[in-house]
C-alpha cells in the first residue's frame, strides 16, 4: 500500500508531483497544507520559513505583514525610529528639534544642525 507523503512545514502542495517551498514574505508552520500563510505585521519570513515571528523588523524600517526582509520599508527621510519589531509607519517620528535625518532608515538623530 502506497505511503502518504505530507508537504512539509515551510511548504505548500498543489496537488502537482513536489512539494514547493514558501516564498519570502509568507510562511507555514503545518504539514500537508495547500498555500502559505503570509508573515505577521513587525516580521518579515525568508522562503522556506516554519514560523512568523522568526525576524523581527529591525530599528529604522517598519513590516506591515507580508514582507520578505528586514530593509523592505524604511523610515523616510526626515523621520527616525529605534523600535524593533514596528508594524506601521506611524512608529517613524519626526526628526528630534535641533537635529537633522537626512537618511531612510534613521534609527536615532545624530546629525545636529549648525547654528542658524
């Protein structure tokens, strides 16, 4: 009698002769599933991932759900953010008075503006 052979966690079945493996952005954490789940907000998921809160976003970027690595989104220019995990771009705070953030992905004001 034939053995019945399960997709793997991390991976997807769609009913073709091999199981595939999640892309970045979305994983699966259970066996013999037909898709991938897309990763949690504040994460981000490399192919082939069996768990969403794996990789957190890192300071100066924001993952809201579905991202595939840690500098998909960052601040803009003239913000900054030190929280690690961030889920919304509302976490990317203006620039501190006195202080200039010229860069994306500021995780904390550095520059200081020259008198004037």
């Amino acid at each position: 009698e034939p053995e019945d052979h399960l997709c793997e966690a991390g991976h997807y079945c769609d009913g073709g002769p091999v199981q595939k493996q999640c892309e970045a952005g979305k994983y699966q954490d259970l066996a013999g599933q037909t898709s991938c789940k897309p990763c949690e907000k504040g994460y981000y998921c490399e192919s082939g991932q069996t768990e969403s809160t794996t990789h957190q976003c890192e300071a100066g970027y924001y993952c809201e759900g579905s991202n595939s690595k840690a500098s998909q989104t960052p601040c803009s220019a003239g913000t900054y953010s030190a929280a690690v995990g961030a889920s919304t771009p509302d976490t990317c705070q203006p620039c501190k008075e006195g202080y200039a953030c010229p860069e994306l992905h500021t995780t904390l004001p550095t520059v200081k503006c020259s008198a004037g």
